[in-house]
C-alpha cells in the first residue's frame, strides 16, 4: 500500500511540476472546480487546486505511515539494544567468574582430568561465539533504532508539505515558509545516512552473491570430477565381465577345431584391454 500510494503522488508531482494534461484535464488546475460554495473559503486556502488537494492527501498518507512506523522501529530497536545489552552485562560476569574459578584449580587436577579441561575450552569457544553474535545483533538493533528515528523524522517532515499543498504555509501558521525549508532541510539530512546505509547494503549483498556462484562454481567441479571417476570405473567394471564370458564362452561352447581362434580372439582381446586400462590410468581414457 506505502508503495501504491508513493507511486501515485510522484506521478501527480510529475504532473504538476511539468504541467501535463491542462488542455485536457482543466479541471485539475482550476481551484474553483472543488465544492466551495456552502461556505466561504478565506484567502489563500481558496487557491487550492484539485491537482494540489490530492497531492496534500497522499502526503498527509505519507506523514502518518512513516510518522508511525518509524516511531515503532525506534522503540522496538532500542528495546532489544537495552535486552541484550544486559546480557552481555550477565554474560561478562558469568565468564569472568568461571575463569576465576578455573584458575583457582591446580594443575595436578588439569593433567588428571583431561576431559574437563577439553570442556572447559570448548565452553570458552562456546562464549565467545556467543558474546560475538549478541554484540552483532547489539550493532543491528542500535542501527534499526538509528533508521527508525530518521524515518520518523522524515515522515513528520512531510506534514509541511502536506500543508503547503493547501497553501498553509503562505500564513504564519506553521512557520510559514521557512518553516517549510526547515522540514525539506530535516528531510535531506535524513535522508543521507539512509542511503550511507542502503550503498554499505548493497555492497555486502553483491559480496555475498559472489561468494555464493564461487561455492556453487566448486560444488560443480566436484559433481564433475565425481562422474569422470564413476565413468572410468563403469567402464573398468563393465569390461572385464565380458571379456571373461568371451572366454569361457570360447573355451567351453567351441568344438576343439575351432580353440586356436578363441585363443587368437583371447590374445587381441586382452592388448585391446590392456591399452585401454593403460589409458584410463593414465587420464587420457
């Protein structure tokens, strides 16, 4: 929906800013076209055109979903950023008072249990994978908090255009106009460390894919080099059986006139195989 409505109110700025459809669509920049006569409007919202009214609508739109939502992304962040930096407050102690623990023992109880000194480090890898992944997930949250308080401030931002677009700020309401230029000014301050973040974004998704079609380059090598070496082997494997019925075949089924071309057959059998052995020992099969 934020989308849809984001689409719609560039395509209607476009619209004004390049003064598209006037001879076509009059009654879009003609300000007496919306319903004004129950009563009078005072000057200068009279001038309020329905081009510029819905405009101020999706603005208005803009201000309250991102107003909200950045205000909800700020909380929840900074709640998780506090959570887990308790526990790595809890964390912290714990490890320290097991390293004091473990230092407290002698060494004759190290060398006769082994096994405990292996768990020992292997609870010391343990916490420190622990430790580096609750301080990742501290920097992320501090960063979605960070995110969260410009989106707000950038929606909020938006409640002076929304106003501007009903030619509020041309009063001293609101600040009037240099109100107006601090909330565009707020809005591009925020907008910077937002795309600051979206190019480092960016930069790590490309990494990662790269990575990704260098693993998948390597897994089908090694499918490959595996079917060349189920290959040689199925044609090793397949071979000599047959040979080997040939010959009982000749020796056993054949009359005795006829064993002095079976064994000429088991002779030129037996180079042709032999060569091609050698060739696939040799990797040139």
């Amino acid at each position: 929906m934020d989308a849809v409505v984001q689409f719609i109110r560039n395509g209607l700025c476009c619209v004004k800013d390049l003064e598209w459809f006037q001879d076509t669509l009059p009654w879009l920049w003609d300000a007496n076209a919306l319903p004004h006569d129950a009563y009078e409007i005072p000057f200068p919202y009279n001038e309020t055109t329905p081009l510029e009214a819905l405009i101020g609508i999706t603005q208005f739109y803009a201000f309250a979903s991102m107003a909200t939502s950045g205000w909800k992304l700020l909380n929840l962040s900074f709640g998780k950023w506090q959570r887990i930096q308790r526990l790595l407050v809890v964390a912290h102690f714990t490890n320290k008072r097991n390293d004091d623990g473990n230092s407290n023992d002698g060494n004759d109880d190290k060398k006769n249990h082994p096994q405990q000194q292996q768990q020992q480090l292997q609870q010391q890898h343990a916490n420190k994978l622990i430790h580096a992944s609750l301080v990742k997930e501290s920097h992320y949250a501090a960063r979605s908090a960070l995110i969260g308080f410009l989106v707000m401030a950038i929606g909020i931002a938006f409640f002076w255009l929304f106003a501007n677009s009903f030619h509020v700020t041309q009063t001293p309401w609101l600040g009037g106009v240099p109100g107006l230029i601090h909330a565009l000014t707020v809005t591009e301050v925020g907008l910077l460390p937002l795309l600051v973040y979206m190019w480092r974004d960016s930069g790590e998704q490309l990494k990662r894919a790269d990575q990704i079609q260098a693993l998948a380059q390597r897994i089908l090598q090694q499918q490959h080099q595996q079917q060349q070496q189920h290959k040689k082997q199925f044609i090793t494997f397949t071979t000599l059986p047959m040979a080997h019925t040939i010959f009982k075949t000749c020796t056993t089924s054949f009359s005795n006139a006829r064993n002095i071309r079976c064994n000429k057959m088991h002779h030129y059998l037996a180079s042709r195989l032999s060569g091609s052995f050698d060739r696939i020992d040799s990797g040139t099969f």
